[in-house]
C-alpha cells in the first residue's frame, strides 16, 4: 500500500537525483604529504563509482589556464650583446652560463631557471643560446686553408681579402719568426707579392733558393727573355687578422705561406698557425665577457639535457 502523503511526482524524482549522485563521479583528496620533494601535500581525483576508477583533474583544469606555469624554451641570440642583453631581462639568483669552448661547435647556453645553491632542483626549461655565427671572411680563410691554388687564383684571393692582413706586433714579429724562421711579410708586401705574380701567370717557376737572411726567391722565366728570369721575394709568413664571430672582435691568426713546384708549374696556398686554439681562446674570452656583463657564474663545459 503506498504512502498517498509523498506526492507521486516528488517520489520519481527524488529516487532520479539518488541514483544520478549514486552513478556520477565526485572528487576524493589524496594527500601527498612525505611522500618526496616537489609533491603538492594533496591533489584532486574523480571518482568513478560505475567503473570504480579514478581521473585526474589536473588535464582538465590546464585546459582552462590563460597563462603558463612556468617559462620553457630556448631562445637564440645572434650577438654576444643580444645574449647578455637576454639574460639580465629574464636571469635570477640562480641562472648560470655554461660555455662548450671547442671548434666546430662552440655556444654559450644560459640556463635560467637552473639548480638552486641550496640543492633544490629546477626544470631547467628556459634556456638562452649564442651559438657563435661565423662571418663569411672567417669562413673562407678557414676553407681555403692549406688547399693549394693556381697562381693567378692564389693572387685574387690575396686581393680579395686585403682588408684582413694585419701587420704583426713587435712581439708577435719576435715569437713567430723565431718559431718558423721566416720573414714577416706587412700587409702591403703581401699585396704587392700578389700583384707581381699576376704577372708572371703562365711562366715558369726556374727555382727557389732561401737566403740566408731568411728570404726566400723564386726565378720565373718566359720564352721573349732569352731563360733569363724576373726574382720575387718571397715571404714565410704574414698574419690575417679577421673577425670570426658576427659583431665579434677580430681574430688574429698567424699564416705560413706556401707553394709547391713541379714541372715548371708552381701552386701556392697557405696554412693558418692553430687557428682553433686561437678560436677557443676567443670563446673562452666571450664566456668571460658574458658572465662579467650580466653579474652570472660561467662553466667550460655544457648543462644537463
């Protein structure tokens, strides 16, 4: 016999709402209390009471954040300026720079977000890189390197580059011509030296002798002069002095010249003197640079992935 007090309507829907709460998820709290560093102390889970399973909430509240946790990425400077200048608009107490010193990849990488001093770990997800683009002056001294070069090829190369022969210090005249026991050649001799041999292209190269003041000659000779030869002096060694770097200072890089003969023919090229060490001590120096500019602790070496 039923209760004619309880409206037929009421009851329907009172038993609905029941089964409804009964059947939909509800959110449990799972404390996270002692269970390792870097843990909230609680999280929120859906529970499932059909499937008896449980859901984070955690997805589903991202999707409505308007703004990001934390600054991830990697930003890439194209000047050591442009670097610092990044890294004073985003550094904190514990930023660092580290530096990978060694052709053919060297880069300076900031890590802003890096380890506390008091051991406490960070992500490690924003990062500012300068990876040293080369110029185009530096790039083709550097594949021209020992390659050995017609003459007329070798005299065009010398006076496209012109701007970037430098004459040698006095101390820099001292050591590298002790070290090779060779003449220094100026700027304006090596200039001059390309010139004459634009002159002789398609003659014969007679012979070579060094002097004893370190000279050294060679004899070209043409059919109208009877075997009777024009004498070019010859320099061992002459100093580039080019940029490496975009924006970057010069680089000084000491540079034995060089030729082969053979049958008459004579090919030239020249052999930059450790240009690499001269490259790191370079990157070493804009390390430096970077860390005396923007108050930061630097490293020889690279950070963790």
């Amino acid at each position: 016999m039923s209760d004619k007090s309880i409206p037929d309507g009421l009851a329907v829907k009172d038993i609905a709402d029941l089964g409804k709460r009964a059947s939909d998820p509800h959110v449990e709290i799972v404390k996270l209390t002692g269970l390792g560093e870097g843990l909230p102390e609680q999280v929120p889970l859906a529970f499932n009471r059909d499937s008896k399973t449980f859901t984070a909430l955690a997805g589903e509240v991202e999707k409505y954040r308007q703004m990001p946790k934390r600054r991830t990425g990697i930003a890439r400077a194209d000047t050591l300026s442009a670097f610092c200048a990044l890294i004073d608009r985003h550094k904190d107490d514990d930023s660092v720079i580290f530096g990978e010193t060694a052709w053919p990849n060297p880069k300076l990488t900031a890590v802003i977000d890096y380890h506390s001093l008091d051991h406490d770990p960070k992500w490690l997800g924003h990062r500012i890189e300068y990876a040293f683009p080369l110029t185009e002056e530096f790039k083709a001294w550097v594949e021209c390197d020992g390659k050995p070069m017609e003459q007329g090829d070798f005299a065009a190369f010398i006076e496209d580059h012109a701007a970037e022969l430098a004459s040698p210090s006095e101390m820099e005249k001292g050591e590298f011509e002790r070290l090779f026991k060779e003449r220094f050649a100026t700027p304006s001799e090596l200039i001059m030296l390309s010139r004459e041999l634009e002159v002789f292209v398609g003659a014969k190269a007679k012979r070579g002798e060094r002097l004893s003041t370190g000279e050294r000659t060679i004899e070209f000779t043409t059919e109208h002069k009877d075997g009777k030869g024009d004498k070019v002096d010859i320099p061992g060694v002459f100093m580039v002095s080019v940029p490496a770097f975009v924006d970057g200072e010069a680089l000084r890089i000491p540079a034995r010249l060089r030729y082969r003969l053979g049958g008459g023919s004579i090919h030239w090229f020249y052999q930059l003197y450790r240009w690499e060490f001269w490259l790191r001590e370079q990157v070493q120096r804009d390390l430096q640079e970077a860390g005396k500019k923007t108050s930061l602790p630097v490293f020889e070496g690279a950070p963790e992935r």
